[in-house]
C-alpha cells in the first residue's frame, strides 16, 4: 500500500522516526510520501539534536539511517500543491499525521487549510480514505477538544500521543514503538505483536 505521513511541529517527532522506519522496512508498504511542516526542524533540533533545517532527500536519509529502505519515501515541499497527494486521483491507501500539532488540527477542521499537510488531510477525508491523526498537547483546551471532535466526525481516526504501560516498557524506545504499532494496526500493517494484549497477566474467565 501506499500511503502520506507528515511530521508537525508538535512536541514527539521522535513518533514520526520511529513510525517512517517501520513503514519503510514493511513489506505491506510501498511508497511513503512524506511531508514535514516548517516547525519540524526546529522541533526536531530540539528534541532529537537532529538537523532537518534544509529538509530533502539526503538528510532525511541520513536521520532515518534506513539504507536501502529510504527509496520508498518521496520528499514533498510543503507549497508544492501540485505533489501528488494534494489530488485525490492519485491512490493510496490513507495519511498519518505524526505527531499532530493543534495548530494543524485546527486548520483542518476548520477545512481552510494552507498547505500542502493541510490539503492532503482535507483531500483523504474527502475520498473517504483512512486518515490517522496523532494529536500532542497538555492540557487539551476546549477548542482542541471540538476540533479533534469534529475531525473524528469527518471521519479521521484519533490515536492521542498517549502510549500504554501494560507491556511494561524497559525503555523510551519500547514505549514509542507501542504507540507507533497502534498507528500501524489501524492499517492493517503487521508488526511484532508483543505489544497486543492477550490477558495473560491476570487471570481469565474459563472459555465456554
Ligand atoms: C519545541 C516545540 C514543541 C512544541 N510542542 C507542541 C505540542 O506538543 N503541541 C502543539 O500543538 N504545538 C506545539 N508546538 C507549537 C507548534 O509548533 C506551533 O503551534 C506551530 O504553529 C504548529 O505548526 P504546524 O502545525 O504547521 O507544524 C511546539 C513548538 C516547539 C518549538
């Protein structure tokens, strides 16, 4: 499958690392068009000491470190409306917007979208495809909450920046991961599944 990620400038581009290196090495994914909003290198400076300021193919390939894998992923500029998934004739299977700023959030629900994320996202809803959207912010306020109410009204599935405990994680990395195989369940993409909860650690009720 085919499908759109973009990064915002929401605090957790560590989110969207961890997510691009599993799409990029599933054998259920084909091309990841990817998109970063003007924030990200800034954010991703921050928080990852990673420099995105002049975000292109090389230095993408180069913070991911995926080699071979990095050929799946097509770099879009964000004013370039005509890349393909401003159009909804161009096929794919949905976008995932990584971690979502509420600034973002806003702009698409209001559908007075600016740039190219922004279109993206109004053109997957409109072609009823899935879109995933991984909101951050502490504490939400009410217009965030409308907003992500009215999103999840149009269709778009909201997976919150809010990773589980219960596969009790050792590390930053095992907590990221969890939240990024819940990203990638919503499309079907297979993944190791020690974080799909089986019940084991407490008791049962017997099977009938
Ligand atoms: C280090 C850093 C962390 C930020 N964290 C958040 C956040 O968690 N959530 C949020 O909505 N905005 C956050 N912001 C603010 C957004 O980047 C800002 O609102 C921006 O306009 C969003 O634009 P974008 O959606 O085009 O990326 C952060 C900014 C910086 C520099």
């Amino acid at each position: 499958m085919d499908l759109t990620v973009a990064i915002t400038g929401a605090s957790g581009t560590i989110y969207a690392e961890k997510t691009l290196k599993l799409l990029a090495t599933s054998d259920q994914v084909g091309t990841i068009n990817l998109i970063m909003s003007s924030v990200v290198p800034t954010v991703a400076q921050v928080e990852l000491g990673v420099n995105l300021r002049d975000p292109g193919p090389e230095s993408i390939s180069e913070w991911l470190g995926l080699g071979e894998g990095s050929k799946k992923i097509r770099f879009w500029r964000l004013d370039n409306f005509a890349a393909r998934p401003s159009s909804g004739s161009y096929r794919q299977s949905g976008m995932i917007i990584v971690p979502c700023s509420m600034g973002t959030v806003g702009a698409i629900a209001s559908g007075a979208g600016t740039n190219l994320i922004h279109r993206a996202a109004d053109v997957t809803l409109k072609e009823g495809r899935k879109l995933v959207l991984v909101p951050r912010e502490a504490p939400f306020s009410d217009i965030h909450l409308e907003n992500l109410l009215r999103l999840s009204r149009a269709g778009a599935t909201i997976v919150p920046a809010a990773p589980g405990f219960y596969h009790r994680p050792d590390s930053i990395d095992e907590l990221v991961e969890h939240l990024c195989f819940r990203i990638l369940d919503q499309f079907g993409i297979d993944h190791s599944k020690h974080t799909q909860w089986t019940g084991k650690e407490v008791p049962q009720d017997e099977d009938v």
